[in-house]
C-alpha cells in the first residue's frame, strides 16, 4: 500500500472512531432504533478512504449514512459529509457538490421528524446543529483553494517545460547554422576536388588508386551525415536516417579501403528501439573510422548479437594496438561511452591480449516498450 493511501485510511478511521465515540457518548434521546445508527456512522467515516478515488460516490455515501443516523435518533454533526465536500469539490465536481448540499440541508430537518423525536421547530435546529451552513461553505471554500493552487502549481509547471523546449530548439537551431557555415563548405570543397580528381584520371586512361576513390566516397557520405545532422537538429521530430540497416554498407566501404572486413549477424531482430538502433550504427562508424585512422590493422570483424534483452556489438581488428602501448581515449571513444551509457548499456574498449583493439557494447533493449 503506498503512503497516500495509507494516509487515507487513517484519517478514514480516525473519523470513524471519532464518530462512533461522539454517537456513544452523546446526550441525545434513546430511541429503539439508535443502535442501528452506529454502523451508519462507521461506514460513513470509512468512506472517506475512497475519496481520492471517488469524490463523487463518498459524498453520496456519507450524505446518506448522515441522513440515516439522524433519522433513527443519533444525534452526530455530518462530519464525515464535511471531508467528503471537501474532497469533491477539490476534484472540480463543484455543481454536484452544491447539489448535494442543497438536498442535504432540505432532508436533515425531514430526516430529525423522522426520528419521532423533535417538533417542526425543533427538527429545523436539530439539522442546523447537524450540518451548520458556515462549515458547509468553509468545508467546500478549502477545497476549492486547494485545487486553484494544484492548478496554477501545474501550469507554473508546463510553462518551466515549454520554455526549457523552445531554449532546447534556440539551441538547435544556432548549433545547425554553426555546424553549416563551419563545415558545410569544407566538406563540399573535399568532394569536390576528389571528384574532380578522379574524373582526370579516367579521362587520362590512369588507374584511380582506391584512396582517392575512398575519399570521394567518404565526401559523399560526410555530406549526407552533415545534412541529415542539420535536418535532424532544425527538426527535432526528424530521426537520423542511419541505423543497422546501414550497417553492411559501412562495412562495404571499409573494405574499398583494403581493410578485410566482415560482418556477422546472430539472433533474430526485433523491436529494436530507435535510440539503440542509431548508437549501434555509430559505434560500428566511429570504430571502423578508428582502425582505418589509427590501427593499421589488415582485418576488422564486426558481430552483431540480437539476444532478447540486449543488442550485443563487437568490434575486433588486429591492429598495432597492445596492452603496453594502448591509445588514450579520444572524442569518438567519448562519445561512443556517452551515447552507450545514456542508453544504460556498458561499454569496453580496449586492447585485446593477442594483439590489436576491441570494442564491446551491449546496449539494452526493452520489450515490453
């Protein structure tokens, strides 16, 4: 039982009893029927420890166990109505609650003839003693305070959202033109003249050695990367275009480059979440970039595992990388842990003790999401 309802319950009983002793040791007529108002005045406390749960039905509940042990002779003040007005009108059933009130007032001094017990002008003070109008309004004035509060509480709330949204998106957009007017050019120049240089050496007869053919390659890609970076940070609604699907093409141009690469691919996949299916493309990217940068490998492997509670990565080359001599962990690596660790996945990258470097990711996957 968590804490809120578990304070409903006490203060619920804590009515009750308080009830219950009021009724037992009042000094109001004895009637053949006066026990029967006992339990009324029991159920009417409990009661309330729906109220959260159902304003509506409590307030009737009570209004009636009220009705009822005044009716037999147990002469008791509507407490338990009280909180039960309270508690309605707090929920916003404000026009129900005036509604009930008002038949409530009516039927009190009904309910006091009833009983036998008072005449015409007796019973009209019986019900005022019962259900004094000032705490009737003071019980629903509480309640709706309480709830222009938790309203204007939330609001205050949704504005400290939306205005934390549009900084995120001001802060999108002024990273997007940065990334634009700093490398957009940079990167197109690059194409450009590979292009332009591999044109020439068709033109000449010339073999075109495979690093100016991976260069042009890599331009083409490093525009497309750029320009889905920049569609993605103007619109945050845009996923990046690349995922595992994308993952045998890059593994196709780390081959064009003379590195011996092969992917392996087990498990089934499915229901792979978007987010691990971007970091997964990235960190086979970033890793294969590294060994053709830095490793001076001549075989990379690439497994990817699809187990049912993870998606399991390694990255294997056999490059010069060796426990004595292992690289100090640069942007990529970084940005591979952050993104692995955002995702509450785990992350080794090391050298392997037979030599060269692995990476080791397994990023969790939720099935039920």
């Amino acid at each position: 039982m968590s804490r809120g309802r578990l304070g409903d319950w006490l203060i619920a009983a804590g009515v009750a009893a308080s009830l219950l002793v009021a009724g037992l040791s009042g000094q109001h007529p004895a009637t053949g029927l006066a026990p029967l108002g006992y339990p009324l005045l029991i159920i009417s406390g409990l009661a309330l420890a729906a109220r959260r749960r159902t304003p509506v039905a409590v307030l009737a509940v009570t209004g009636v166990c009220a009705l009822g042990y005044q009716a037999v002779g147990v002469d008791v003040p509507a407490v338990a109505y009280l909180f039960a007005v309270y508690a309605a009108v707090r929920a916003g059933h404000r026009i129900v609650t005036v509604a009930a009130s008002v038949i409530m007032l009516a039927a009190l001094p009904l309910a006091a003839l009833a009983s036998g017990l008072y005449g015409t002008g007796e019973a009209f003070a019986q019900a005022r003693g019962a259900l004094e109008l000032a705490w009737l309004i003071a019980a629903g004035a509480a309640g709706e305070a309480l709830r222009q509060a938790e309203r204007r509480a939330d609001e205050a709330e949704r504005t400290r959202e939306e205005t934390a949204r549009r900084r995120a998106d001001e802060e999108r957009l002024h990273i997007a033109r940065e990334l634009h007017d700093s490398l957009t050019h940079q990167i197109s120049v690059i194409k450009v003249q590979a292009e332009v240089a591999v044109h020439l050496a068709r033109k000449r007869g010339e073999q075109v050695p495979e690093a100016l053919l991976a260069i042009r390659e890599a331009g083409r890609e490093a525009a497309r990367e750029l320009r889905a970076t920049l569609e993605a940070l103007r619109d945050d609604d845009s996923a990046p275009p690349h995922g595992l699907d994308h993952v045998p093409e890059l593994v196709r141009r780390a081959r064009s480059t003379g590195l011996d690469a092969t992917l392996t691919i087990e498990g089934q996949r499915n229901g792979v979440p978007a987010a691990v299916d971007r970091t997964a493309y990235r960190i086979v990217q970033e890793s294969l970039t590294n060994i053709a940068r830095h490793a001076a490998a001549r075989t990379a492997t690439v497994r990817i595992d699809y187990r049912p509670d993870a998606l399991v990565i390694r990255i294997d080359d056999d490059g010069k990388a060796t426990s004595d001599t292992a690289p100090a962990p640069g942007v990529g690596l970084l940005g591979m842990r952050e993104r692995v660790t955002a995702l509450g996945g785990r992350l080794r990258a090391a050298p392997r003790g037979e030599g060269g470097f692995t990476v080791h990711a397994e990023l969790p996957v939720d099935r039920t999401s």
